[in-house]
C-alpha cells in the first residue's frame, strides 16, 4: 500500500483533533485521551457514503474502523514516527500549502495576478536615468547614489531631456547607445517595483525616485496604448556570425526569390536557417507580443503582416537577416485564458517577494507584533567570517540573550536568530556587507516565524483548518507506522512467508487446466490459414513466420497451463483435445491447441508468491492490531453511544 491511498484513508476517516469539547461528549478514552462524540459524529456523517460494507454503515459497525484508526495513530506517536525527518519534510510541505490561503497568501496572489493582467492589456513607452547601487553597498555608497540621482530628478523636473541626462550622468551600462530609452515595456518586462512605478505615472512626467536591485532610477513615461495580442510566425535567419553582412543579404534574397517561385518556406526554413531552435519545426516560433523579444525591426515587420501565409521581405536585425512568414494572429486573452500562465510568472518572479511581505505585515498585525530587540547587536556578536559563510554558531551569553521580538505569547530571543544564521548561511550566497547580511537573513527568520506560531494558534482557534490538519498528520503517521510494523515485515520476512505457505496451503490449489498453445490475430482470412496450418502439424514458430506482412508479426501465439475460465482463453472455449474451432471475440480471431489436461493440485510457492506475501501481510496486520487492542485501554462511554445511534441509526 503506498502514501497516496493511506493519505486517503486518513480522509477517509476525517478525524479532528485539538477542539474542545463538552465532558459528557466524550465517546471514549483511549490510555484515558479522551475522543469526543462529536468528532465520531463529524466523521460518521461525512463518509457514510463511501462505506461499502453493510455492517460498517451503523454507528457500531464504524465505531470499529474509528477505533482501529486512533490506535494506529497511538502507536505512531508511542513508536516516536513523527519525529522522522522523512515525516516532518512531508508534513511541513504540505502545512505549508494549506496554509496559505489561512495566512492570506493566496489572497495576495490573486491580488498580483489580477493586476499583471489589467497591466498587461497596455503598453508604456519610457525612459530611465539609473545611478547604480545594489542592495549590498555600503551606507555611504547608498547615500552617494541617492543624492547623485536626487539631483538627476530635480534637472529632469526643470525641462532638461531625459534621455540627454541618461547619457551624460547616468550610469546604466550601454547608455553611450540607449540613452536611456526602453521602448514600449508591458507587465513583467522590467523588475517589479520599476514596472509599478512606470504605470503609476502620468504621460509626460517624471517619476518619483524608485530602488530596484541595480540602483536608484528616475522613469519618464512618454506614451501609453493598448497592447496588441500575441502573433504565431515562422522564420528564417541568417547569422551575422556565420556570414558578414553582405553575403548574409545576398543569400536572404535568393531565399525569398525560391519562395516566391512557390517553394515551401518550412522546408527551407530547416534547409537553411541558422536558428537551430527554430529551424527543426520549419522556423515555428513560440507566440510572442510586441516588445517581448527587445528586437523592434522584427516585432513591426510581423505585425505588419496581414493574412496567414503572408511572408515579409528581409528584415534586418542585430541577430542577422530575416524572412517572415505569419502563421496566425492571436485574439486578447481573457481572465481566465491568461491566469494560469501569469500566475506562474507571479510565483517564480520577484512579485513573490512582494507577497511575502504582504503576508509578514497582515501577520504581525494579527499576532500584535512588536520588535523588541536590537539586530546592531549582530554587528559585533557575528564575525567577519560570516560573510564566507563559515561562521561557527556559538550561544549568546546569557546576560545578553534578551528578547528580539514578541508575537501571539510567544517569544523570540537573540540566540534563537544565531542559531539561524549558523545554519542559513551554509546556503546562501556570500556578502560583502554584514549589515546586508543580517538584515537579509532577518527578513527570512521573521516570516518564517511568524508563520509557525500563525498555524499553531490557528490549529488551536479554527475548527475546519484544525480538522483538515490533522486528517493529514495522522495520514502520514499511519502510513509510516504500517510501513515499519506491517508492509516492510511481510514484504522482508521471507521464512514468514514460507511458513504462512506451508500452513495454509490448503488455499492455493490449482483447478484442473488445460495445457495450449493459444494463436490469435485481427485477420479473419489469417485465422483460417493458422487452422489448417496447425491441422497440418505446423509450429508456433513456423506459423508466425508464413504469416507475416512486411516483416510485421501479425500472429500472437501464448503458451501456457490456464483454467478454464482463464483470460487468455476465448469465451466459450471448450477444452477439447486438438485443434479447436476458430473463436471470434473483441475484433479479433483466436485458435487454440490444446495438448492435454492438468489435473487439480497444489501450487507451488513461487507460483503464488504475490499472493501469499498479500495474504501474509493480512495476517501480520491482524495480529498487530490485536496486539494494540491489547496495549491500550478502550473505555467506551455508553450512554454518549447510545445517543450517537438514537441520532444517526434512525
């Protein structure tokens, strides 16, 4: 039995844990843990349905799987299974995707999506001014930066061109060339707090100063309009790199000439073109709107095509020569078209850490979050090694070992940062400034804080997610706990195996069979010739041979000892010695030849092997499970019973 249906088992059973109850709602104790009859009865009546056995569908008939259950989860937590690593990996991956939408991660998300795509219907044509500064300069170096900028801005705001200012003081490499412009950007283009900071302002202005990871920027927006949809072409290219210009051109133009005279573009796209990718698939790019592929001479040349099949004259890029066929002309996306693919690009882009702080902030308002500590201590309590990430963890004295900061009753203190940081930085990048260091890693240890005390308060407060929780938990826990006590004993225990076949072979017996050769094929006219070869004493080998088509086999021959009632025997066989008639089932025609009859007897134990490490499995799970019936002390209440089956039996 694998994790997947023993997590189903625990959904089955749907049993909650962690909610408080009435005394005398309590159904039973188990080694005095009470079990409530609420929680039988949520149980009860969600799965009524999916139980199959008659019995079981009265309250008595599942109280016995219910019990089953929690001793099962008992003997987990006696036996320490939730103490596993495998068991905590698992169980935290997937505390932490329910979670999500209990944390409002899901909420955020939504929140991102919808505005990627309400931006992604227009287009922003602008240009920047960017003094560079990453997140990992000094104090000093960020304030040069910012007061270089500043000054930047206030010229931009007297008139001064943008794209002058760019080239002359800005520090964006390429400058000398782009001045600065971007052209037409849409969602996702650019970084996310330079994009939000472009469509934030007005057509025509100068942006306030925005920080991305590359320094400090000054945007001016000079147009904005609506966003074509994405175009399917084809294409041709001819690399600068593989010929100079020229030679380039001259070989483009006898290209488009053979297309002209009406040869196929695809098969010369794969004949000629030196975009490998492309040129397999007879040119066929990946649909693309305008300004995405950064290369405005193509983008203008393929939306410039009118019908399908419609081929560009050459077009000249920084890539090479290029000839352009339009394949197809999209429409605007819906909602619901788009928001799987801008969802993905939400998640794994750097709107992700956008929703992480989202998350932080609700967070820290729900738990009354107060920062109680000072992280300058870090300062001079970590060395210099930390930045080469080979900072040995050593404990904060005592006297210093205060609190950092304090969230829904629970504490957090300075050593309990350290500890972090000794194990964090064997993965992370290194850093060239401390203060970056333990801000950035700061950042990581409070969400993820702040999540785990969030999912224990809400196991604690909220019924439904408490439920589903647990449901989970106990799933793993059972499945670890029958692997160690159940699946892996049978499966492993190979004179177990042996002597539970010994004493029960009683139940692997053989009927009589009949010993065959079994032909089959899908040509009726094929059947007859197997017949009358076989009559005429041909073999298996022999037949399968005369028969074949193109060297393709067209006849199956099975070779075995089957009972009667088998599979592999045609419907209606009847076991006479011989050739038998020609039996028609399912479009195909089959032919057997029966060679003798085996008498019943017994199998032998490599012959039902499978079945015998089943059954022995069976047998091993039930004198477990009498073993912990035996172990824990079940003190059923009758009077909590009798009321569960007055209200669910009627």
């Amino acid at each position: 039995m694998n994790k997947l249906l023993l997590l189903i088992v625990a959904l089955f059973l749907s049993i909650s844990s962690g909610i408080a109850q009435k005394k005398n709602d309590v159904l039973m104790t188990i080694n005095d843990k009470p079990v409530t009859g609420q929680e039988f009865k949520r149980v009860y009546t969600k799965n009524l349905d999916l139980v199959q056995d008659e019995k079981q569908r009265t309250v008595e008939g599942y109280l016995d799987l219910f019990v089953d259950y929690k001793l099962k989860v008992a003997e987990a937590f006696e036996q320490k299974l939730n103490e596993k690593p495998s068991y905590k990996r698992d169980f935290s991956k997937y505390e932490e995707q329910l979670s999500r939408n209990y944390i409002y991660e899901d909420q955020v998300t939504e929140e991102l999506i919808r505005e990627a795509y309400e931006r992604s219907q227009e287009e922003i044509d602008a240009s920047h001014v960017l003094i560079m500064c990453n997140f990992d300069a000094t104090p000093q170096d960020t304030l040069i930066a910012y007061n270089k900028i500043k000054a930047i801005r206030a010229e931009a705001l007297l008139g001064e061109d943008i794209n002058k200012l760019a080239e002359l003081k800005g520090e964006e490499p390429g400058r000398e060339k782009s001045k600065g412009k971007l052209g037409y950007l849409s969602a996702f283009a650019t970084v996310y707090p330079f994009e939000s900071m472009a469509y934030n302002t007005p057509v025509g202005q100068v942006s306030d100063i925005v920080r991305t990871q590359y320094g400090y920027h000054i945007i001016k927006v000079h147009d904005r309009r609506k966003r074509l949809p994405q175009i399917e072409v084809s294409h041709i290219m001819l690399s600068f790199r593989k010929d100079n210009s020229n030679n380039a051109k001259e070989r483009i133009n006898d290209i488009y000439s053979l297309i002209e005279q009406g040869q196929s573009f695809e098969e010369l796209a794969k004949q000629y073109s030196d975009d490998q990718a492309t040129g397999i698939n007879g040119g066929k790019m990946r649909p693309f709107g305008k300004g995405e592929l950064r290369a405005p001479n193509f983008e203008n040349a393929a939306y410039d095509l009118v019908n399908s099949g419609d081929v560009s004259k050459p077009i000249k890029t920084r890539f090479g020569w290029h000839l352009i066929k339009l394949n197809k002309k999209g429409t605007d996306k819906t909602f619901e078209e788009a928001r799987e693919e801008i969802e993905m690009k939400v998640k794994n882009g750097d709107r992700a850490k956008m929703v992480t702080n989202a998350v932080k902030n609700k967070l820290k308002e729900k738990l009354n979050y107060t920062m109680d500590g000072d992280l300058s201590f870090f300062e001079t309590f970590l060395g210099d090694e930390v930045l080469d990430r080979k900072w040995e963890y050593k404990a904060v004295p005592e006297a210093d070992n205060k609190v950092l900061f304090s969230m829904g009753g629970t504490q957090v203190s300075y050593d309990d940062f350290a500890k972090y940081v000794g194990e964090r930085q064997r993965l992370a990048r290194p850093y060239t400034q401390k203060s970056t260091l333990i801000n950035a890693y700061f950042d990581e240890f409070e969400t993820k804080r702040l999540k785990e005390v969030f999912r224990k308060k809400l196991e604690e407060t909220n019924e439904e997610y408490a439920s589903i929780i647990s449901e989970y938990r106990d799933g793993l826990l059972i499945f670890e706990v029958m692997s160690k006590n159940v699946w892996d004993k049978a499966k492993d225990d190979s004179l177990g195996q042996k002597a539970y076949f010994d004493k029960n072979v009683a139940q692997y017996q053989w009927k009589e069979r009949v010993d065959t050769e079994i032909f089959t094929t899908h040509d009726a006219s094929k059947a007859k010739k197997m017949k009358e070869m076989l009559e005429k004493g041909k073999s298996g080998d022999e037949i399968r041979e005369a028969l074949k088509e193109d060297d393709k086999v067209t006849v199956i021959v099975t070779d075995g000892k089957f009972e009667l009632g088998d599979s592999k025997l045609p419907k209606g066989f009847v076991a006479n010695p011989g050739i038998s008639d020609i039996y028609e089932q399912n479009d195909s025609f089959t032919v057997v030849k029966v060679k003798g009859m085996v008498p019943a007897g017994p199998k032998a134990f490599d012959e039902v092997k499978g079945k015998v490490i089943s059954d022995y499995q069976t047998s091993v799970e039930s004198e477990w499970m009498e073993s912990l019936r035996n172990k824990y002390k079940v003190e059923l209440n009758k009077k909590t019973l009798k009321k569960l089956k007055k209200e669910l039996d009627s």
